[in-house]
C-alpha cells in the first residue's frame, strides 16, 4: 500500500467548490461565538481562496483583514474576489508571519491548523502579532473524531487500499491537544466550543463533483475506471439521499479562543 501524498490547497476554483461551502457554515457559527465587535484589525492566516476573508469583511466590519496563504493559486483566487481596500492579501508561511509584532486585534485560523507542520510555532505566531490583550482563535475539523467533511470519501478509499491523506498535524484537532497548546502560549480567558455544520447536495452527482472530483487529493485521476466505479458505488451505498435524492452530509469541528496576555 503506498503513501498518499500531502493534501496540498492550490487551485482556487476546485477549492470553492469543495470546501468553500463548508468553510462559510462553520466560519459564520465561529464569527458568531467570538463575537469581536467592530473597527479592529485582523489577521487571517491560511486564508485560502478569501472565503472565510469574505465571511470576516461582511460580518465583523473590520478596520484592516491582513490576509496570507502560502498558494499564489488560491490568493490569485482571493484578489478576484476581494477588492476591498482594507484587505491586503499576501503569500507567506504560517509559521513565520511577515507582519510586526502587536499589531493585530484579533489573529485567527480557519481550517488551518491541523495543516501547519509545527502547531506551536504556527500558534505562537499568531500569538506574536496581535496585540496584548487581542484574541487569538482557530477553528479546524475534529479529524480524530471522524468530523471532516471528508470522512466518508477517506474511509471508502482506505477500505478500498487507497489510503486518503489526512492533515499532517491531524491530532491538534483535540479539544485536549488545543487547550494544552494554549495554555503553553500563555493565552488567557481560554474557551472552546464545537460547531456542528450540514451541507445538503441536490444528488449524488452533485456530491460526487463537489466532494471528489474537487477534492485537492486528485484522487478521481489516480484510480482506474473500475475503482472509480467502485468507489461511486461505496459512497453511493452509504450516503443515503432522500426521496427527491438530495444527500445530507454533516461535518462538526473543534474551536478555541483566548487572549494574549496584556
């Protein structure tokens, strides 16, 4: 059996129909629970193709959105989508943000952590650049507990021989491992909570396009027409659809938030 190759994020339009949609359900539910007010800078690390970016400038009506993703497919993505002239879009590394020190109201990453070789240095960044008493959030898939989006496909392509890749840092996903990470930052007024998202596809087409073929992994073009066929019919077999052949797909993700020390 061979070794999947890293999930790697660069073609912004896949990524809009892929995880765009899931993306916008949870980051709504995250923008909600941190509650940050208006006027404040931010920085939006692994900023994909803008979509939580987008959620960010409509909903918190913010001063600034610094917004950085190591894809120049995906920014090139963003900057087709957002014009607004508070937001500045950048390519960079999560672990090591070209931004000063305090600078930032509020420092957050959606569905990026787990993807972040080293959690800590990537947390601690965050933690670096935002301003003493600004908050410091992520919120990603509760991979060990079977809460991607994705986890259907995985497990069909694993029983199939196919292993799917997961995130490189899959464990910080854990409300124990998250909380732990906080902590060694020195991070204060700690809470974490679970958002709980649907995404309802109108058949299994639709699914199978958004969920598959979309998917970063290009699986569909690694695997021969009958282990194609086959795999449709895994899914098909266990994504029940409703009598008008909609099929409803859960997703639940791990979130916390807390403050810089002052």
């Amino acid at each position: 059996m061979s070794s999947p190759e890293p999930i790697k994020f660069t073609d912004g339009a896949a990524y809009e129909r892929f995880m765009a949609p899931w993306s916008r359900s949870a980051g709504a539910l995250f923008l909600d629970w941190l509650a940050p007010g208006s006027g404040l800078a931010w920085a939006d690390v692994g900023c994909g193709n803008g979509a939580f970016t987008e959620l960010i400038l409509a909903r918190s009506a913010p001063s600034s959105i610094c917004a950085i993703d190591p894809s120049d497919a995906q920014i090139a993505t963003a900057r087709q989508k957002l014009s607004a002239k508070q937001v500045e879009l950048s390519i960079g590394d999560a672990m090591a943000l070209p931004y000063d020190p305090d600078r930032f109201d509020v420092a957050v990453m959606a569905l990026v952590l787990f993807f972040v070789p080293d959690p800590h240095k990537g947390a601690s960044e965050m933690v670096r650049v935002t301003k003493p008493g600004g908050v410091v959030a992520s919120y990603t898939w509760d991979v060990m507990r079977g809460g991607t989006p994705t986890q259907h496909l995985w497990e069909e392509l694993d029983a199939m021989g196919k292993p799917a890749a997961r995130p490189p840092s899959a464990d910080v996903s854990r409300f124990a491992a998250l909380k732990a990470l906080w902590a060694a930052l020195g991070i204060r007024d700690v809470e974490t909570r679970e958002l709980v998202v649907e995404r309802t596809f109108v058949n299994f087409d639709d699914y199978w396009l958004s969920m598959v073929v979309s998917s970063p992994s290009g699986i569909v073009g690694k695997l021969s027409n009958a282990e194609n066929t086959e795999l449709k019919r895994r899914l098909q077999d266990r994504l029940p659809a409703s009598a008008t052949g909609e099929i409803t797909v859960h997703g639940w993700a791990t979130a916390i938030k807390g403050r810089k020390a002052a």
